[in-house]
C-alpha cells in the first residue's frame, strides 16, 4: 500500500524542499520573487538551481528542461543533460542560475502568426518561479513563459500571468476603496474538471482517423449510446479503476491534487476533477494531467481521448473552468456570504463579472473555439454557442430586487426535506444546478463550461482575468472621488445589472424558445469558429487587451491567424484523412462484400435455378447504388479540399470556406459511409464498430 502523504508532491521542488535545501537568505528571496513578484538576484538564482540540480539528481535525473506553453496547443520542451567536462575526460553534473532563468530554444518551427520573420527567430524561455518546478522521466522541468527576442508573446502563460497581476491591482484599489486596506494581493483560482474517452489500444490501432485525427470520421451510431444513463457514475469497470489508481498516484506525484474521478453520461467517458489552486498553477497542472493521462493509458493497453467529439450520437467531452478571485487573507470575494442582500462588497464583485459577461461574450465564446469544440457548441449539445449567465434562483432574485428597488426574500434558506427518516434534512443548496448554462453561479465561484476537452486553460482565464480586470478599473474611476461611498457603490451596482441584466437566463439553455429570446436580447450565437472569429478584432477587443497591456495589436492579430489557420488545417487533415479512408478501405472492403454476395447468388442459381437468391440481389443493388455515391462524394470532397488552395491568402475566408464548403461534403459523405456500414458483413467492414469501440474496456 503506498502512503499517499508520502507520494504526493514527491516529484516537486515545493517550498518543504526548499525549505530543507536552501540557505535561509535564499530562500527568503525566493519567496519574495514567488509571493511578489520581486526580481531575483542572479547570485540567488545561481544557489537555488544548484539545490535543484542535486534534489533532481538525487531523483534519478541527468537532464533538465524548460518547459513551455507555445501556441499550438500542447506543451513544449527541450532537454540538456547537466553534463560538464572537466578537461581530464571526466564530467560533473552542473546546472547554473542562468541555465535556470533563460533558455534560448529555436523558436523559428514555432507558430507566430506572422509577428516574426524566420531570419529574426530567436526566442527565449524565462522562468515562472511561481509554479513549482518537478521531476518527470529523468529529467528537471522548470516551467516558464516563451517569447520572441524582440519582447512579442508567444506563448499562452504571458498573457496569463499578466492578467492575474492586471486582476490582482484593481481589484485591489476596490478593496481599498471599501476599506479593506488590509488587502494587498488578489489571485484568481481555478478548478478545471476534465472529461475524457478510455478506448481500448487494439480497437484504436485499427482506425487511421482516430489516429491522425483524434476522432471517428466514420461511423454508424451502436445499437445502445447513452440512452439509459446507465453510465453516468455508473461502477467503474475494474480495467477502468486500475487505470484510474495509477493515474492519481502519478498526478499526486507531481503535487497534482487530484479529487474526483467518475463516469460520465457516454459510455467509456469519465471525468477528472482536481482541488483548485490558483489559475497559474492550475494551467500548468491541467496541462500536465492531459499528457499523464495519454501516457498511463498506454501502460493499460488503453488509449485516452481527449478530443471533443471522438464520437458521433454520443456526448463530446468538455472541461469546466470553474473560477473565483481570493484575497491574500484569505476571503473568496466571489462568496455571497448568509446575507448577499447586505454585501455590498460581493454585490460589486458580482456586478463585475455580469457586466464583463455581457460585454465581451464574444471573447469568450472565441477563446473555446476550435474545430473539435464546434462539433459541442452549436450543435445541440451542452453547452449552447449562445454565452448568457446563470445566477440561480436567490441571486437571480437578488439582482432583480436590486433592478426595481423591490424588498429581497430569499429562497434558499428554505429548507429542503429529503422524506427519508435517516437522511438528515439540508440546507438547500442557494444556487440549484443548470446543467444547461455555459456560465454558472455555484456557491462561490462560477463554472466556465463551454470549454472543450483539450483545450490549454490559460486561454479562457486570461481572457475572463482580464475583462474582469477592465470592469474593476472602470469602477475604480467612477467611484474614487464619492464622498459617500456606499451610496455610491449601490447606485454602481444598481445603475449595472439594470444595463446588462439581458446576459443574466436562469432558464433551460438548449429550448428553442432560447435562441428567439437570446436574439431578441441582442446575444451573439456564434456557431463556428471562423464565425466566432470574424468578431476577435474589434475595437472592443483591441482596447481591452491594449489598455491592460496583456498583449499588443500585432500580437492579438497574431493569435487571431493562428486560430484560423490551425482550423483550416484541421480540418484539411481530417478531409485527407476520409479520402483516404473511402478508397484504400471502405470502397474496396464493400466492393468485395458485394462480390461475395455475387459469388453466393450465382452458385446458388448454378446449383439450382430454384433456389432463391433475393437476399443477395437486394443487398447487392442497395450496396451498388450506395457505392457509386459513395464514390462520387469522395470525388466531391476532394474537389472541395482541392479548391480551398485559391483563399489560402486570407485566413478568415480559408477557414470558412473549410467550414461551410469542405467540412458539409465531410457529413455528406460520412452519411453514405455510415449506411454502408450498417448492411455491410463485418467481416468486410474495415475498422472496429462503435459497439466495439465504447463498449470495448
Ligand atoms: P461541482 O461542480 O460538482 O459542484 P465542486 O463543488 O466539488 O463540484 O467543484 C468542482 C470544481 O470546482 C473542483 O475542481 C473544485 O476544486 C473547484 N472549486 C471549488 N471552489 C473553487 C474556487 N473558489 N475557485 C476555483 N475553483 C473552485
Ligand atoms: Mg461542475
């Protein structure tokens, strides 16, 4: 049996290990870059990495590694030995502070979106004190931010840290504003629950496109999906919970605090929640747990996806960012506390997150764009592409007694009588549960839900940190010079859910009704990427990011190229990827089936002109004519992708025409595949079927 306070974070160079290895002076320095940001001297940096070498060492390392968050979507790293000649042939394992503050990896293969020509690649990695550095596979990571020479972004943590400190100092100023002069740092935390796929490794290698493409291209739906709902924390499968023990003993390893694990509503799916930590931390744990979970897959035999619609007919996998602000002494400002009614303080909070909701839902229906969350957001699955909020039954009453100066009478101090004898009676939970709305209220925090499955956190955080971080600093300017503050702050608060109430629908997110209503309240549905994208450079946005200096015009412009043409790309992958499909397997796997059945009718008729042979004939014609479709929708669809070369110069335009063009003759053709497959032998039909595949563990 292992001690799991034993194990957890022994692979961390946390602060007990500091505090074991480092001079007290050093380390108090360090604490200083870690808590405040401060600088640290390089004859400090030069002490702590020693410590570190020889902790990692000790640990079975020989390398070390920065270990970075560049923009296409996974995490980065290069490895150098601590090796060290001595001139008589003999090594020692050296490892400096400069080795530990800068890296210089190539950053030319690197997408930049345009900012930086090939000639002026160099970029460099810096380390992020702030999250801990750990041991993994023999090597030292240290994880840090990565940009270009001349200062550009180029990577997902910049923007990140740079928020959480933009978030940090006016929320601060409010705080101080209210008289909680005490408060000197705020830092956002998250809490991202993470979906996933466990198929079987055998089944997986049989289909080329849930390995070039992370999905099913092909596919008809199994007799049974998730109808029954019998999954849905359903027992977990003893293949299943094996591999779910060795996944958490290898996060706890890494300080990962793993809590949570179930099945979720499709059949193979689970779920993995961790306790949150701050948004930092968060991100890169998160990071860490996508890659941990692909790799102990493997030693199970299994594969995890982590695409966000690995299958058609059931559920897609997503991830919830859940999210709040906490003072360094200790207070969740995002806590409506026994009496809301009464709490300026959280009632200003709240009014900041609604409004910064409400004016930039574009941004963050954009930052849970791609091509594998299309397939949830606006595709009849939760969550809608629709952003609006849900406050629940007692804030949203809360707000409206705020609108119209009514009295407030909470419902959730009710208490709720479960009718069972033993069970005793609780407290009502003040916010019920929507599972509908992509941006809830629960208790003290609010969900984030339309994120997809692999999806880098930081990105959906910088942007929330950020417009939160503009409203707080909006409502700095207008009530610094009141005289009487707290009639001031009520008029604010007041004066800002009358203004932007219309993103506030505590009703079901996925009735019809709702997109009439929504449209009626001027809410964006962005249904698709390049939809969503085409809003990304407004003004609006420009200036958001500009003014709380989190990144540059070129450097958003940038990130905005980068999206479409990964998009684009995908999307051509997965074109290429069914073309292939179609004619090395599927039509010539039904071709021979209907030559079988040929076969079968003429030496049927041979034998005896009597016997009948209308079984084969029917399947042989519905086969044919379906094949002749089949073949000519290949043809179309490689026309299509053969076409899009011609806006390959603009990224908006290629993108969408991948969409509306390439990605339409995609269904078309999967369509006929799909009901070939239904009356093909599976004798003959190439790949694994969906029963086989998610029922297969
Ligand atoms: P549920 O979504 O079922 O209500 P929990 O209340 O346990 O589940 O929380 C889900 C996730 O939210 C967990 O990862 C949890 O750590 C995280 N969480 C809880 N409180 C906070 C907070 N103040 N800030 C950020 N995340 C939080
Ligand atoms: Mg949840």
């Amino acid at each position: 049996m292992t001690k799991v306070p034993e194990i957890f974070g022994s692979m961390v160079f946390n602060d007990k290990v500091m505090q074991e290895r480092l001079p007290k002076a050093t380390y108090k320095a360090l604490k200083k870059t870690i808590e405040n940001g401060e600088p640290l001297d390089i004859s400090v940096a030069n002490v702590v990495a020693n410590a570190m070498k020889d902790w990692a060492v000790e640990l079975g390392c020989t390398h070390f590694t920065h270990w970075f968050q560049p923009m296409t979507g996974v995490t980065a790293e290069k490895h150098d030995s601590f090796i060290a000649p001595q001139g008589d042939g003999q090594v020692i394992m050296e490892f400096s502070g400069k080795e530990l503050i800068k890296g210089e990896p190539d950053a030319s293969s690197f997408p930049s979106g345009g900012i930086r020509a090939t000639f002026e690649a160099r970029g460099y990695t810096t380390w992020d004190p702030t999250s801990p550095a750990f041991v993994k596979d023999g090597s030292l990571y240290i994880p840090t931010a990565f940009c270009s020479y001349t200062g550009e972004v180029l990577d997902k943590k910049t923007p990140l840290l740079r928020s959480m400190e933009r978030l940090s100092t006016e929320a601060v100023k409010i705080l101080h504003l209210l008289g909680k002069t005490d408060v000197t740092r705020v830092a956002t935390t998250v809490g991202p629950e993470q979906e996933y796929f466990l198929i079987d490794k055998d089944l997986y290698n049989q289909r080329e496109d849930l390995k070039l493409t992370g999905r099913t291209l092909f596919g008809a739906m199994a007799p049974k999906g998730q109808e029954l709902d019998d999954h849905y924390f359903g027992s977990i499968k003893t293949r299943v919970s094996e591999y779910m023990k060795d996944l958490d003993e290898e996060l706890w390893k890494l300080g990962i605090l793993a809590k949570t694990k179930h099945n979720e509503v499709a059949p193979s799916q689970h779920e993995l929640a961790p306790i949150f930590s701050t948004s930092n931390i968060a991100t890169d744990h998160n990071e860490l747990t996508m890659e941990i979970m692909q790799k102990v897959a493997e030693r199970h035999n299994l594969v995890c996806l982590l695409h966000e619609k690995p299958f058609a007919g059931v559920n897609g996998s997503g991830k919830h960012n859940n999210w709040s602000i906490s003072t360094n002494t200790g207070e969740n400002l995002l806590n409506p506390g026994k009496h809301p009614e009464n709490n300026l303080q959280f009632q200003l909070f709240l009014a900041a997150v609604v409004k910064a909701v409400h004016e930039y839902q574009d941004l963050l229906r954009i930052t849970v764009a791609s091509a594998g969350n299309d397939h949830r957001l606006g595709a009849n699955e939760a969550p809608p592409a629709i952003i609006s909020m849900y406050l629940g039954d007692d804030l949203g009453e809360l707000v409206q007694s705020i609108i119209n100066d009514t009295e407030y009478v909470s419902q959730g101090k009710a208490k709720m009588k479960t009718g069972v004898e033993v069970l005793a009676d609780f407290k009502k939970d003040t916010s019920d549960r929507n599972r509908t709305s992509p941006f809830a209220f629960t208790g003290n925090k609010f969900e984030f839900r339309a994120l997809g499955s692999s999806l880098n956190i930081a990105c959906p955080n910088y942007m929330l940190n950020t417009m939160v971080a503009e409203e707080l600093s909006e409502f700095y300017d207008e009530l610094k010079d009141s005289k009487d503050m707290d009639s001031a702050v009520t008029a604010l608060i007041k004066k800002t859910f009358t203004e932007h109430q219309n993103i506030i629908f505590n009703g079901d997110n996925y009735a019809d009704e709702w997109v009439e209503e929504a449209k009626r309240r001027g809410l964006l549905n962005l249904k698709s990427l390049p939809e969503a994208l085409s809003h990304f450079m407004s003004e609006k946005n420009i200036n958001l990011f500009v003014k709380n200096k989190i990144c540059s015009k070129e450097e958003l412009k940038a990130r905005y190229e980068i999206d479409l043409e990964t998009y684009a790309k995908q999307l051509n992958i997965e074109a290429l990827t069914m073309i292939s499909m179609a004619n090395k397997d599927i039509t010539p796997a039904v071709s021979a089936f209907v030559k079988e059945l040929t076969d079968t009718a003429l030496s049927k008729k041979s034998l005896n002109s009597a016997i009948p042979t209308s079984v084969e004939e029917e399947l042989i014609t519905s086969l044919s004519y379906k094949l002749v479709d089949f073949v000519k929708k290949t043809e179309e669809l490689k026309k299509a992708v053969d076409g899009a070369h011609q806006y390959s110069d603009d990224n908006l335009k290629y993108a969408t025409y991948f969409r509306e063009v390439v990605f339409e003759k995609m269904q078309e053709l999967r369509a006929v595949g799909d009901s070939m497959e239904e009356i093909t032998s599976a004798e003959y039909w190439p790949y694994p079927s969906y029963s086989e595949l998610l029922f297969g563990v």
